[in-house]
C-alpha cells in the first residue's frame, strides 16, 4: 500500500482561486492586518507569506512591524489601531511574542469580530456551543483538506496527538460537532497506551512538535494521518510524523506541503467571510 498524499498546496491553490473570484466582485476589498514583534526569521517568513497570499487574493493588507524591546504597551496601541481601522477587516498577533509581554491579554485585546485566527476567549467559546464565529486557521484547514479529497470524518473514530491552543484542542471541538460527527479522542502527555488509541483509529493528526514521533508501527493500515507539528533539528525542518507511514495509510499530509498552506489559506477564508458579514 502507499498513500494518497493530501497536497495541501494544490488544494489551497485552488481554494485562493475561489477567493480572488469572490473578492474582485467585492465594492470594497477586505484588509488583512498583522503585528510581528521582533525578528525571529520563521515569524518574519511567515508574515511576509500571508501578506503574499493577500496580494494573490486582492485582499488589502496593513503590517505592522515592531522591534523586540517593543513594550506590552506598544503592542496595546498597534492593536487599537486595527480594531479602530476601517481599512483592517480581520488581524492576527504573529505568536510567539517575546516573554516579557503577557500573550493571553494581548490576545484578549483583540476585537472578537476582527478575530482573524479565531482564536479570541469569546470565539473559542462560540466554537465549544457550535454558535457562529471564525474557527481557528489550521483546525479549519485539516477538515477543509480532508473534505477536499471527499475524505468523511463522519462515524469515523479520530485520535488527535497534542491539546494545543492552536491545534490540538479547537480541532478536537470541530470534528465532534454536528455535521462532522466524528468519536474523537485527544490525547497528551499523560496518555497511557498511547498507541492502543493511534492504532484503532480511522485517522491520526499529529500536532505536538516532536520529530517523527508518529510511525507506521503506531497506525492501522489504511488509516489517514495527517503531520501537523514542525520541529527545526540539525537535520533541517521535520514533522511530526515518520515519512515510513506512507506504506501503512491510506492518505497522508505531510510537513511540509499538507495542513500548512490550508492554514494560510483559511486565513484568508476567515477575512473574506468577515467582510461578507460586515457588508
């Protein structure tokens, strides 16, 4: 057996083709804002990439750079610029910030309906009712991604490796809501047996920053599994996952070229969809 890989980057390709066809008949372009501080070179890529992305779309974009001895303060007033901003539809806080600034009260500071990676207390909170709101980036992408390869999830019994704000825990929401439908299980570092879960699942997602911790001994054969994790070692960037379970799965996103694009692309999605909503 060798897996069908989830590619990611066609996919959200694809999907930004879908959003320059609805923005360009937009009366006013959405606008995408982003604070960075510091010069940490993933986060500056990574920034530069989104506003890549925007200029792709025909989505207006708005950066804000600051230095790494920015204060709490500093960062305070940037974020009131754009929740002030008629330009700026949605904005993300490029994470990790420097430790001197408290993240979960510059988080909090953002407008909930500006809430561009959906990851604001209030929107966190809709998303355990199943209200309306915008969904973190990289959980949306995963089941994007998967309904993109007509890949169900529901019925389907899914373990999640990592109870991350970002990834592990929203997603874990996500795919047992109504719709999806999937018997989830999340499981961290206290798990015991961790691979009697993994191999009794449909589908593993991997997001807990460990290279090639996920192997194709861990995984029933024909299951699905998708690398979210990245972990920068001497041997370059590497996933969360062992390139050996493409002989076991039966489809595969891998790191680099999976989950990331789609993350990316429903950044996008969520700034869109807000301008739509505000229209």
């Amino acid at each position: 057996m060798s897996a069908i890989i989830l590619d990611g980057k066609a996919t959200a390709a694809v999907i930004k083709d879908e959003l320059r066809q609805v923005v360009s008949k937009m009366a006013k372009k959405p606008g995408l804002g982003t604070i960075l501080v510091g010069d940490d070179p993933g986060s500056m890529s990574y920034v530069s990439g989104k506003h890549r992305d925007c200029a792709e779309v025909g989505i207006n974009s708005i950066r804000i750079d600051l230095p790494a001895t920015a204060s709490a303060s500093d960062v305070s007033a940037a974020l009131k610029d754009l929740n002030n901003s008629n330009e700026c539809t949605g904005y993300i806080v490029q994470l990790p910030l420097p430790s001197s600034i408290n993240a979960n009260s510059i988080l909090e500071s953002i407008d909930p309906n500006k809430d561009a990676d959906g990851l604001h207390p209030l929107n966190l909170g809709k998303l355990v009712m199943g209200a309306k709101a915008p969904l973190p980036c990289t959980p949306r992408g995963i089941l994007e991604l998967l309904h993109r390869y007509s890949l169900t999830t529901s019925g389907k019994e899914v373990v999640v490796i990592g109870r991350g704000l970002t990834v592990g825990r929203p997603l874990g929401l996500l795919l047992s809501q109504r719709g999806s439908d999937a018997t989830v299980t999340t499981t961290h570092t206290k798990t015991k047996d961790l691979i009697s879960h993994t191999k009794r699942a449909d589908i593993v997602i991997a997001a807990i920053g460990s290279a090639h911790f996920l192997t194709s001994e861990m995984i029933k054969p024909g299951a699905v599994v998708l690398d979210v994790g990245i972990t920068r070692t001497s041997s370059g960037l590497q996933g969360d996952v062992h390139p050996d379970v493409v002989n076991v799965a039966s489809a595969f996103a891998p790191m680099p070229g999976g989950v990331g694009p789609m993350t990316r692309a429903m950044l996008l999605s969520n700034v869109v969809e807000m301008a739509q909503n505000n229209s």
